[in-house]
C-alpha cells in the first residue's frame, strides 16, 4: 500500500495503515530484555481486535524473560511495534479459540509442528507505539510514528519532497 502524501492522518487512518501492512499474519522479529540482556527471535504473529498476538511454550526462555519485563519490540519489513505482552493463558483455553482456529488457517506449518496443548501460552501485545516507512507515489520516503496511549499521529517525510 502506498502512502497519500496526506501528512494529517487521524490516529485511526494511521492504525489502519500499520494492520493493513500488516496483513492477517507475519513472522516478526521479537526484542525483549532482562537486566539489560536483550533477546531477539521470530514469532508467528497473528493480528486482530487490535492487538498482536503469537503464541510460545511457557518454559521457553523468551517467555520467562517476558514474564519478567512485559515491555517488547517486534518488526516486519519497516512496521515496528513498541508494545506491553500479557500472557493470557493456554492458547486452547481461549475464548472462543479465534487464535487457534486462525492460527490453524493461516499458519498451518507451525500449528502443526510445534502445538504442545498443556505448554503453549498465547501472548497477547498492546501496541504503545509504532513506527512506520513508507514511500509516496513519487517514490518519496516518510515516517508514520503512532502513540497508542496519546492518540496521536505524526508524519515526518525522511526526503525533502522540494528538492
């Protein structure tokens, strides 16, 4: 999706564009840190509700580091998420199950190898802020930062669209 050269986006517009990137599911880049250890692993990430959602055995050291500081960063391909993970329990204890049914449609490779019923956790990411790249029509490049708890939108161009 190209992005308008329209630098008044409402904060609503601008979460459409992230999710719109974003798709349905991605693998994505996960940080996390302890103690100023930092992790960085991929994560099949499934996007609805507005949150991000991707699930991992408990007993992995990802998930123990998470445990202990919630606060994370994942990116795909110029989207980056800074957001609050919340475990919200065994995936298949879910309301509703719409992880496991889209997780099942969407990623099935995945389902299939590495589903541990009485070990897997579906995490679920808040999003606090996001930064986006994107180009105009013109080939020119822009930023599309998004403050979730502000509400607010800011559209920085990285060229100068004079020269």
């Amino acid at each position: 999706m190209k992005f308008s050269v329209d630098k008044n986006l409402t904060f609503e517009q601008a979460v459409a564009i992230m999710f719109d990137k974003l798709g349905v599911s991605k693998i994505m880049a996960l940080a996390s840190s302890v103690d100023d250890y930092v992790m960085v692993r991929n994560v099949s990430c499934l996007f609805y509700d507005g949150k991000i959602y991707f699930k991992t055995d408990k007993n992995f050291r990802k998930t123990q580091q998470l445990f202990k500081n919630p606060h994370v960063a994942l990116c795909w391909s110029g989207v980056q998420v800074e957001g609050l993970a919340q475990n919200k329990g065994l995936v298949v204890d879910e309301p509703g199950r719409r992880f496991e049914t889209l997780y099942k449609e969407h990623l099935w490779g995945s389902y299939n190898r590495y589903s541990h019923e009485d070990t897997e956790i579906l995490i679920e990411i808040t999003p606090k802020f996001v930064e986006i790249w994107d180009t105009s029509e013109d080939n020119y490049a822009y930023q599309i930062f998004i403050d979730f708890d502000k509400q607010a939108v800011t559209v920085k161009p990285y060229d100068d669209v004079n020269q």
